[in-house]
C-alpha cells in the first residue's frame, strides 16, 4: 500500500471505534452520523479489510479493528500534544524549568546558552529554590533537584552519582599546614550544608575517628553560600564533588583531605508522567548529555579513563 488512507476517513474510524458509536463519533467530529458511516467504509474499502460488524444493536470491531484502534489513538493523540506545543495556547514554546539554587549556578546557567543554540525554537524561563516544592498548582515543566528520587507521582530519572570531598581556600593549608591526618580536622572550623544524610560525623568515622566532633560553626541550606564562605575564610567544608569540580579544577578551592565519601543522594529530573511534549523531551535529552560530558571531563581530569 503505497498511499495513506484519507485522513477524515481515518478520523471517523479513531472516534466510532473509541467511542463504540457512529452516533456518538459524528456528534465529536460535528457531522452527521451517515457521513462517519460513509467515511468508515471508504476506509475499509482503502484498507481491503472490515473494520466494524455492522448489527442491529450497533457497531461491534472486528479483530483487525480492535488492533488498529489504539494505533490511530495514539497518532491523533500525539498529533494533538504536538500542534497544541507548537501552536496552542496551553503549550507554548517556553520551557519552564524549576532548579536547585546550587545545579542553577554551578552547572545549568553556564550551559542554557548551548542548549538555545541547540533548539533555537524553545525560548527558556528558569526559576531556583532550594527544595522541591510540592505545590501541584506551580508546577514547572521540568524540576532538578537534588535528593534521593523520592518523588510520588512524578516521573524521576537520576542525572548524578556523586560523593563527598572536604575542601577549603589555598590559604587555608598555609594557615594551618598540610593535613597529613584526618584527625588534624578536628580541630578546624567546619562547615556543612543542611538537608542532607551524610554529615561530618560520617566522614570522621570513615576515617577511623571514634571522637566526638563538635558540631560545625557554619552551616547553610545551599553549597552556593557555603563555597563562597570558604572561599573567603579559612574553614573546611564538607561538600558534593559535582559542585565544586570546577573550582577545584581552577585552583579556588583545593582538597583539605584527598579522603572522599559516597553519597546517597544524587541530582534528578523530575517531570511529569507521560509528559512527550518536543520541549520537554529535547532539554531532557540535552541535559542528559551534558551531566554525561561533564563526568567524562572530570574522570578524564582525575585519570580515571
């Protein structure tokens, strides 16, 4: 068959068959129910097969009717979604994104740029926040946060593996030398981001410190105000490798101890089930390869490939 069937034809069969009436699909489709009649059998004659049993109750699909249904469901629906995200109103071509504070500045603000170059069609509206709102009426179209994929009802897809590193200012390791032990960081002023289940204690204890550690003299809800406190004094911080990688790599900051922690949490993209919006489904794609690019550089800086 080289030619598709008539698309009203095709239209009156998705409707009748979905809506198990020739009555019903003409009132949907504004017709008369001897035209969806009409165009069902124009359909049947193009394909060489019988669609319906015609009885005196009604209609009934035959088995080949009964495969090609949701066929032509799925089509119309995504043919819908589509126009409207092109052309509606309900789905312009803005994206809204809603992304932790720290993903925003250290990793996604640098990069939009590229992925406007990208898919030059979508314009971006970006909004942060420290923690995931659960509002369903603020929704965004995408969320990345950081936590441990705990989010019901959404669609949530991991986009890091990371771990812990204990990081400071050069000048910090001028102050107080070179720490050869992690016991020696101890008696350092520490500080430490809120909200997560790793702490200090956990890191001391990895190291085979039975000590109590005082509790940190600073502690912030975002690794953005953290980095930029110890950039300017000379305190250890407790952080995620994501974040810091780049100011590690530029000489900022420097590892206080090369002793690292595994992490149960990671960065995720949440978003709504059975969203296939093309905006949607084109930054998921982007960001995906991004966060890949970018643990490629950072294996490729420390050696590991």
């Amino acid at each position: 068959m080289s030619q598709l069937p008539p698309l009203n034809a095709l239209r009156a069969f998705e409707a009748s068959a979905r809506l198990g009436s020739f009555t019903k699909a003409a009132d949907e489709l504004n017709v008369t129910q001897a035209a969806v009649s009409q165009q069902v059998k124009i359909l049947e004659h193009h394909l060489k097969a019988t669609l319906f049993i015609r009885e005196a109750k009604g209609i009934r699909l035959t088995d080949a009717g009964q495969s090609y249904q949701p066929v032509l469901s799925q089509v119309f629906h995504s043919l819908r979604i589509g126009t409207e995200d092109m052309f509606g109103e309900r789905g312009n071509n803005t994206l809204s994104l809603r992304v932790s504070n720290t993903f925003a500045e250290h990793f996604l603000a640098p990069r939009l740029p590229s992925f406007l170059k990208d898919y030059p069609r979508f314009r971006v509206r970006l909004y942060t926040s420290p923690w995931s709102q659960s509002d369903q009426r603020s929704q965004p179209d995408i969320e990345i946060y950081n936590g441990y994929g705990d989010w019901d009802g959404r669609q949530v897809e991991r986009l890091t593996h990371e771990y812990w590193q204990v990081v400071c200012r050069p000048q910090a390791i001028n102050y107080y030398g070179n720490v050869t032990c992690a016991k020696q960081l101890l008696d350092w002023p520490r500080a430490a981001i809120i909200g997560y289940r790793e702490t200090w204690l956990d890191w001391f204890s990895q190291q085979g410190i039975t000590e109590i550690a005082d509790a940190p003299c600073l502690e912030f809800d975002t690794t953005t105000l953290a980095i930029q406190a110890v950039r300017h004094g000379d305190i250890a911080l407790l952080t995620r490798n994501f974040v810091v990688a780049d100011p590690l790599a530029k000489g900022n900051l420097v590892l206080a101890h090369p002793a690292s922690m595994t992490t149960t949490g990671g960065h995720y993209l949440v978003w709504k089930k059975g969203d296939h919006r093309p905006k949607v489904l084109a930054f998921c794609d982007w960001i995906r390869r991004e966060v890949a690019k970018h643990h490629a550089t950072q294996a490729d800086l420390l050696g590991l490939t």
